[in-house]
C-alpha cells in the first residue's frame, strides 16, 4: 500500500460519481423520448428496426405481454448463439479452423452470455472463431444489457403511472437501450481503446520465433479432456520444447468495449483483461474499470429523474457507495499486508520506490495491488465478471469480500439494469420491515405495500440463494462436482462456492483453480444462470404490473421518508443482513477457515 494507490482508488470513486448525473440525465431523456438530438442522428436506425421486425413501437404492453415478449427474444437468441457454435468450424471468419464446441460448452456458452453472464469454461482464442465471437456474443454482449435495463425502465413505470395496465413496451425499450446508449457508447470506448493498441483485425493469428527455445512440463490429458494423475495424485506431464510463439489477434477492441459497458465481462482472450491485448495501458485499465460501473451508477439518477424525484435515486446511490467504498478498502488493506507465508521465504510485503509490495501472486505487476483490488471490487459489484487479476490467488478474507459481493445479489451497482432492480427490491423489503415496526401500511414512492408486493420481492432476493448453496452442497457430495477441484479442503470448497455464487447472481468471474469445462459443470451452472435471471425478472416486472395498476397515495405524515440517510442506513442494514444471515456459515466453511490456518501456522 502507497499513497499512489491510495490516491488512484480516489480518483476513480470520484470520476465515477461525478458522471451519474450527465449520463444518467441523458438516459432519462432517451426512455421518455426527451432525446432530440440522439433521434435525429439515430431515429432512423430504431425506425428500421421497428419496421424490419413488424414491432408497433406504440403499443403498451402488460407486464406479463412484456414478460412473454423478453423470454421469446432470449429463446431465439440463445438458439442462435448455440447454433453458431456447433457449426462455426463451416462458417465463415475463422482463420484458425477452430472446431466447432462441444454440446455441453455451447448449451453453457449460449446460456451465459443471454442472461449477461458471461460466465467462460473455455479459452476464447483457442475455441471461437471471430464469427462466433462477434456474431454470436458480442451481440448478445449488446442485447442481454439492454434487456436488463428494459426491465428496470418498465418497473420506474410502475411507479410513475396510476391505475393502467401498461408498462411500455420491451421492443421499444430493448431498441432504444442499445441505439442510442450502448452502441454510441461502445463505438466512442473501442476507438479509444484501438488507439491505446488493443487488436482490431481479421488477420489470422501471428506467430513470432523465439530467441530461446523453452522447454517445459506439459501436463497430459486423458480421453475425457481431464487432466491425468499418477498415483500419488500428482499431475502426469510429458516434456515439450516450445520453439515459436502464437500471438492471437482479432476484432477484439469492439468485443471488450461492449463486454465493460454492458456488464458483461467475457474476455476474447482467456486470461480476460489480464491479457496485455484487452488492457494494455493505465488509461486503457482506468477506462475499461471505470465503464464497468458507469451505467450502473447512472442509472440510480436516471431512476430519479423519472420519478420526479431526483432525492430518490441518489438515496440508493448513496446505500450502493457506502458498501462499495468500505469493501474496496478492505479488500486493498488485505491484498497490501502480502502473505505471510511468502514473507517468511523472504519475499518484501513493503510498498518501496523499487518494491510493489503486497501480495502480488496472481496479479500483473503493471497493475499492482492496488488497481487489481479495484478491478475485482468493480466487477463484482456488477454483474460484469470481467478481471485483471486472479481472485483465486487473492488472501482469504480479501478474496471472500468479492464473493460477498457476488452474493449480496450483485445490487451494490449491479449489472445494468438489474442491480437497481435489485435494489429496489431490497428497497420494499425495507419499506415493508420499517412499516411493520411504526404499525402502518407500507408505502414507496406513493404506492402501497402489500402481500403481493413482498412476495414478488421476496422471491426476486432468496431464490438466487437457493441455487448458490443448493448447486455448491450438490456440487461437493457428487464425484462430477469434486472431479474439478485442483486444491483440496476448504480452498477446493471456496472455489465451488465461487463457481455457484457467480453462476446465480450473472457474473461469471471465477475462483479459476476449479476446472469447470466439464459437462456437469457446464450443464449445472448454465440451469442456475437461466433460473437466476429470469426468476428474478419475472417478478420484477410482476411488480411494475401491480405498481401502475395500484393508486397514488400522497405522503402524509406518517409516510417514511425512502430519500433521507435513515432510509438509507436501513437500506444498508437489510441488504447486508440478508447476505450475512444467508452466507456465513458456507464463507465459514470456506475463506474463514482458509484465513485461520494461514495465519496459524507455524
């Protein structure tokens, strides 16, 4: 730890902040059709769109229309994608001749990139074709985020409407997220990153000749692609000499612009912004972390601003920030002290002029302690999964603040869209606790709380639980799930806690020492991903349906202020309550112990 890094983590908090208001003001104008300007330049790409698809963009859908009209686009889409898989090895763009993936990898792959997941077992420039990765992904990179934001725009209408049985319509919404914010968006992010030496090309893969031949241990795989133990249980290997070096290229700057804004996060290449071709530079690394949060945050003004209430918004802006902060220091706290272990070997735990200091296994030393940790905070805040580091190699007690945050259901920013919607289900949840506890009815934003209201909300906050602790207790009894597992005891379990956590809250990031291109892996991770989104979704806009249905109540004094820092402390409280209460004994099992005995030995 530095003063460097201390002043980097600012200035980044800052930057973000100070961008809610302009972006989130603009995105507020586009949903309620304010947007002048952006429809003269792009009004005729939604227009064309709207005729090519045969979409009324008059028509005011019900929240279960609007419902049906999000799971059928996710239906075709995540067809598609699988499709494009299975048969890239005979399309076109494919100058590597890579085959097509395995049913179970696709069926995976296709169901985490349509529910903004991203989650990757596979080696992107080792097993997709440019095809597949622009065709295939990167658009559904586009179109889940936008599908996320459409949700949260048709619940603000719940609140804003009164008595009516519309929401908006999903095509409209869809269209309109991603015409005129994230295209613009992640056209003006690709150049700059282009300028800054991220590849954008068709050329085939270069391949450069080393000065040195380097021999090396190769490990061997068995006839199930996993790799062989002796009897010992110790890797069997076989000595190879590397005497080239393949440097894979390809249309990546577009894919990884849209991966960060989106809150996507799959990498093109397989060590994701760790590679030096998707992060090559400080203002690279400083754009690319800061769009991971910059809608997300944005959005709890656009929220707001459509509301008419602008208190409202950055309220919850504020409960997401006053987590965010804490934890980001925490974790850069535990990753700066190092290891001991390391340390009684000899290694330097002090940050010098000549010495980065800290536990640096698993980071890049031109990012350092510090921007690893605000790389790992950001992604897992969001739904974005994306790294510059190894979380699998961060110290135990600041590797479990990221899976934490994972678990919390990804609302501290979140995903676009959904992080707020999760949000303000953790809001109603409070409404409703506090207006049990002064014996009124339960009011937000002048619509009241009732039993339906708190089942929807209910279910949107426990069932992604359900599958993290249900899919790890699986995952640890079966031989499929324990197969994966390169490190035994409880960092073995860590990492299937992780896979799960990830997989059902739509991140994707990982505890990378779990290897989880497996078809039980595959298919159980991809079912959790599918129920995680749509399960919440779905309620959510239940919601929305309820809300513009039910009457405006006005405030009156009794009415608990939802804009006010008690609000936004209770807020707090019941998110975190929540999380702790659904997750300590399984991070006990896990980080908890791993933190103990590290520190414990001798």
């Amino acid at each position: 730890m530095n003063a460097s890094g201390w002043l980097q983590l600012t200035i980044y908090v800052v930057v973000l902040l100070l961008l809610v208001k302009p972006l989130g003001a603009y995105m507020a104008a586009v949903y309620e059709g304010r947007a002048t300007l952006a429809q003269r330049v792009g009004g005729w790409l939604e227009r064309l769109i709207y005729r090519g698809a045969g979409v009324d963009p008059h028509e005011d859908m019900s929240w279960m229309r609007y419902a049906i009209a999000m799971l059928w686009f996710q239906v075709v889409g995540c067809l598609a994608v699988y499709a494009i898989q299975r048969l890239q090895q005979w399309l076109p763009l494919n100058p590597q001749a890579m085959a097509a993936v395995t049913p179970d990898s696709a069926f995976n792959t296709a169901t985490s990139f349509i529910t903004n997941t991203n989650w990757q077992g596979y080696g992107g420039e080792s097993t997709m074709s440019y095809l597949t990765q622009m065709l295939a992904l990167a658009v559904q990179n586009f179109v889940s985020a936008a599908t996320g934001m459409a949700v949260l725009v048709a619940l603000i209408r719940g609140f804003v409407r009164k008595e009516v049985g519309g929401i908006g319509s999903f095509w409209v919404d869809l269209v309109r997220s991603t015409v005129y914010i994230l295209l613009p968006l992640a056209i003006i992010l690709s150049l700059v990153l282009v300028s800054q030496g991220v590849p954008q090309t068709f050329d085939k893969y270069a391949t450069a000749t080393l000065v040195q031949p380097v021999t090396y241990d190769n490990p061997k795989n068995g006839p199930d692609g996993q790799p062989l133990k002796d009897d010992k249980g110790n890797p069997v290997t076989e000595k190879a000499t590397a005497t080239e070096q393949t440097i894979p290229l390809g249309p990546a700057a577009s894919q990884i612009a849209i991966k960060q804004l989106g809150t996507n996060g799959g990498g093109f290449y397989n060590v994701n912004s760790a590679h030096p071709f998707e992060d090559p530079t400080p203002l690279a690394n400083f754009l690319e972390v800061l769009s991971i949060l910059l809608i997300g945050a944005a959005l709890c003004y656009t929220f707001g601003k459509m509301i008419g209430d602008t208190r409202q918004g950055w309220a919850l802006l504020a409960a997401m920030t006053l987590v965010f902060v804490p934890l980001l220091v925490a974790v850069y706290i535990g990753e700066g002290t190092g290891n001991p272990v390391l340390t009684k070997l000899g290694a330097d735990p002090v940050a010098t002029a000549t010495n980065i200091g800290g536990n640096m296994e698993g980071k890049e030393v031109r990012f350092g302690v510090a921007n690893s940790a605000l790389w790992a905070v950001a992604t897992t805040s969001a739904s974005n999964g994306s790294v510059n580091s190894m979380h699998d190699s961060f110290m135990p007690l600041s590797g479990m603040i990221p899976m934490w945050l994972l678990q919390l259901g990804e609302v501290i920013y979140g995903g676009v869209g959904s992080g707020l919607y999760g949000m303000i289900m953790f809001a109603v949840i409070a409404v409703f606790v506090a207006g049990l506890m002064i014996g009124r009815t339960p009011e937000y934003l002048g619509k009241k709380i009732g039993a339906f209201e708190v089942k929807m909300a209910s279910i949107a906050i426990l069932l992604p639980p359900l599958f993290v602790l249900g899919g790890t207790a699986i995952a640890v009894m079966v031989d499929a799930g324990k197969a994966g597992v390169a490190n035994p005891a409880e960092h073995g379990f860590s990492e299937i806690l992780y896979a799960f956590s990830s997989a059902s809250n739509n991140n994707g990031s990982a505890f990378a020492g779990l290897s989880a291109n497996t078809p039980f892996y595959n298919t159980a991770l991809g079912i959790c991903m599918l129920f995680a989104r749509y399960w919440l979704a779905i309620p959510v806009l239940a919601l929305a349906g309820a809300f513009a249905a039910a009457k405006l109540v006005p405030a009156s004094a009794g009415t608990l202020p939802t804009h006010t820092p008690l609000f936004v402390f209770v807020l707090i409280g019941t998110v975190i309550t929540v999380g702790a209460l659904t997750f300590v004994p399984a991070l006990a099992l896990g980080p908890v112990v791993e933190h103990l005995l590290l520190f414990s030995a001798p």
